[in-house]
C-alpha cells in the first residue's frame, strides 16, 4: 500500500498530478481542496495517498493532509459513492463545510455535486453522521507556500477553470456559467481563484 508520496511536482492539470520520486514520476488524482495549497511546478511537495484498487484499474489518490485522506476514505464507505465522486465532493467543499452540511442535514448543498442526486446526499447526511464524530485530525500544510501563478491572460484562466470543473464531472455550459460569474466576482483572479469561487458559491 502507497500511503505517502514526496518528491518534485512535474506537472498538475485539474485533478491529475505527477509527481517524481526518485526518477519514478506517480500519476495521482487530488481533490481542488489540494490543489488550492500545491507550491509552484519543480518544488518539493509531500502528500499523503489512497490506493484504489478495481478490477479494470489501479488508481491512486493524494492529499494535503490526513484529514483530507481521512474524510475520503469515509466517503467512499457510503454506498453509492465511489473515489471518483469522493473527489468531486471534496473538490466542491472544504472538510468543514462538508461536517457543517452533514450537522445541519443540507441535503440541497450535496446534490450540487455533479453525480450527487438528492437519494446519494440523504444516504451521505444518514450514514455520515456518526462516522465524522472522530475523523478529525489537525490540518498540515505542504512542503512550500502557495505561490502565485504564472502570468496568463485573463481568457486563459477562464479556459483553464472551466476545463478543471469539466473534468471533475461539470457539463461544459455549467462550467462556463460557473467561471463566468466567478470572473465577475473577481475579474483579476487566476484560474485556482476563480475554481474556488465557482465552486465555493455552490456550497452557500
């Protein structure tokens, strides 16, 4: 079992990462809730992962700390949820706004997550109740600070934010009403800024 991986940050592309260990580059998926916190591309990162294993796939999934790996891992013990829609759920809120949905029975604020319909989101509010009660671990931070991101144009950002929320399950048009009101929100945000935004508004 891979539980954690440190070694340089090659590339990330919404919610794919590559990461070089030794000479050995992984190829992970990480929630946007990780990628808000990534250093710059050649720094040294260290994350903590999941294996998942499938009969058509071995598939592994890293985060910025235990508790983000925690929460997943308890998310996919729902029925019904699997580490794809585990992602989208963790990408669209923070672990605490997910604990706060889960206490307050906001079912609504689950079914935007895209694959999330209103019978997954009661099975999640039902079964996450007591399962979150002790998952709580302190928060790390990674290796380096969130940097800024290179110069883009402004267009490029809103491509690159609405490529992200497509892959992580979005339909096109959603993802480009999402980014757009988000650049209006903040017209000089980069496009990690405008992820953030889009998908913090669905969580309100």
């Amino acid at each position: 079992m891979i539980g954690r991986l440190r070694g340089t940050l090659l590339e990330k592309q919404p919610p794919h990462l590559l990461i070089d260990v030794q000479g050995v580059g992984y190829e992970v998926q990480a929630p946007m809730t990780t990628f808000y916190r990534l250093p710059e591309l050649g720094a040294d990162v260290t994350l903590h992962t999941h294996l998942a294993i499938s009969e058509s796939a071995h598939q592994l999934f890293a985060f910025a700390d235990q508790r983000d790996r925690s929460l997943f891992r308890t998310l996919i013990k729902v029925n019904g949820v699997g580490p794809k829609m585990a992602i989208a759920i963790l990408s669209g809120m923070e672990a605490d706004d997910i604990a706060r949905c889960v206490r307050e029975d906001k079912v609504s604020a689950l079914t935007k997550v895209p694959g999330v319909g209103k019978k997954t989101a009661e099975r999640l509010v039902i079964e996450l109740r007591d399962r979150l009660k002790g998952w709580e671990l302190p928060r790390e931070d990674l290796a380096g600070d969130l940097l800024p991101e290179p110069e883009a144009s402004r267009d490029d950002h809103q491509e690159e934010a609405e490529s992200a929320l497509i892959a992580l399950g979005y339909k096109p048009a959603e993802a480009a009403r999402m980014i757009n009101a988000a650049a209006k929100q903040d017209p000089a945000a980069g496009s990690q800024e405008l992820i953030r935004l889009a998908l913090r508004a669905l969580s309100v």
